[in-house]
C-alpha cells in the first residue's frame, strides 16, 4: 500500500491503525512525506504494529513524528514480524 506525500495527518493515522488492526493482508506500507505527528505514529505502532504480524516493510520517513527512536522501534516490530513469518516456516 503506497499512500506517500499525499499530506496525511494523525487523524489518517488513527484510521489506518483500525484498519491494520484487522487486515492480515496487507504486508508492505510506504506512508512516507506526510503530514502524520508523533501521536499518529506513536498510535500506529502500539495499536496496529505490535498486534499486527503480516506486515514485514513499513516506511513512514520525512513524517513530522518520526524521529530515531521512531525508526528504531518500526525496525523492531518488522524484525519481529520477520521472525514470526520464518517460524511459521512461509
């Protein structure tokens, strides 16, 4: 799902965290060059992200809220994804 520089907000942010929360489906997002704060990713990364393991390359670069802490944490939960996928032997 590619859905870069298209001046999305915290309150996109909010909706797609809903959506990812139950769509097993989707295995790449590129939110890159929005508009999205802190609280929208904070908000995609504890409610969807850690919850949600089908998703295996998440970008959301040259975001207002991501910092390198940010960075640091998507890389985490993409890793765990990873591994979890491997377990699973697919």
């Amino acid at each position: 799902m590619v859905l870069r520089r298209n001046k999305l907000g915290d309150k996109f942010a909010t909706s797609l965290q809903q959506a990812l929360c139950y769509d097993k489906y989707i295995k790449a997002i590129d939110i890159s060059g929005n508009k999205i704060g802190a609280y929208g990713i904070k908000t995609i990364i504890k409610q969807a992200l850690m919850e949600n393991s089908s998703i295996v390359a998440f970008d959301a670069r040259l975001n207002p809220g991501v910092t390198e802490k940010v960075e640091r944490q998507l890389a985490l939960c993409m890793l765990k994804n990873i591994e979890k996928i491997k377990e699973k032997g697919l």
